[in-house]
C-alpha cells in the first residue's frame, strides 16, 4: 500500500501516525492492499482555491477527498478492487481552529478529518440523517480502535 504525505505547510506533525492511522481505516476497510493514497496539507488559500474550484462554496475548509478509482470497502469473501483510492487534502490550520473549540489536540483533530477523508473517499456521505449516522458512528469506532491501539485512546 502506497501512502504518501505532502505536507506543503510550515505546520510540523508526525506524518508516520497519519500513515498508520491510514493503514489501519484501510486495513479495516478491506481496500485493496496495493491500494494507492496521498495525503496533502495545504495552507487556508490553497484550500480555499480548491473548495472555491470544486465545491463552490467561499472560506477554506478543514479536508476535502479527491477519489480516483472510485474503489469501495471489500467485502468478506471478495478480493477487493486494486487501484487508486484518490487524494485527502488537510488545512492544519483550519483544523487547529476546529480542536481548539473542541477542546482536544489539533493531532487528534487531523487524525479524524484523515478517517473522515478516506471514508468520503470509499463512497460514503454525510447528505442525508441516515448517511451522516452511518458515516459518523464507523469515522468514530475506527478512531477510537485506532487510538487504542496506540495507547492513546481517549486522549
């Protein structure tokens, strides 16, 4: 599995626990274990550009998923479909904002918005009540599981 991190920001972080936390959803996932994923920071006005470009909407934003193969979760008994799952876009400083008035890490934060990324990148959304429990509830187990198995479970 192939998981790269451009970080094209001043913002320092241990790009090996996004790496693990990527390998772990995707493990979880069942995704193709030859599977392709960048990971890339960008600053508010990069970010911007793009949500701007493909979203239409003002501001920069906190992540955005760019999927390539549209690959979905295996399933038990299949062998999954090899190719390239897509790109995450991160802006740390957006998330920083975003744990600071969630009262934990920016780390943590990011973690999350990478789990939420690949989730987006697998097919899943948030449109609908119904989409957006579904999402949420697996984005929240695989953190925590993750976290766990890190020694930083609710940390």
């Amino acid at each position: 599995m192939s998981i790269d991190v451009l970080n094209e920001t001043e913002f320092q972080l241990d790009e090996l626990e996004l790496v693990a936390l990527s390998r772990y959803v995707l493990g979880e996932m069942k995704v193709h274990p030859q599977a392709d994923l960048v990971l890339r920071l960008v600053d508010e006005a990069a970010m911007e550009t793009l949500h701007v470009q493909w979203m239409d909407l003002p501001g920069p934003t906190d992540v955005m998923s760019f999927p390539m193969d549209e690959l979905r979760p295996g399933r038990d008994g299949e062998e999954p479909e090899e190719g390239v799952l897509g790109d995450i876009v991160l802006c740390p400083s957006v998330a920083e904002k975003q744990a600071a008035q969630a009262g934990h890490a920016t780390e943590e934060e990011l973690l999350l918005l990478t789990t939420h990324g690949i989730l987006h990148l697998l097919g899943y959304d948030h449109a609908e009540p119904e989409e957006e429990k579904e999402m949420f509830e697996l984005q929240r187990q695989l953190l925590l599981t993750f976290l766990a198995t890190r020694g930083r479970a609710g940390a």
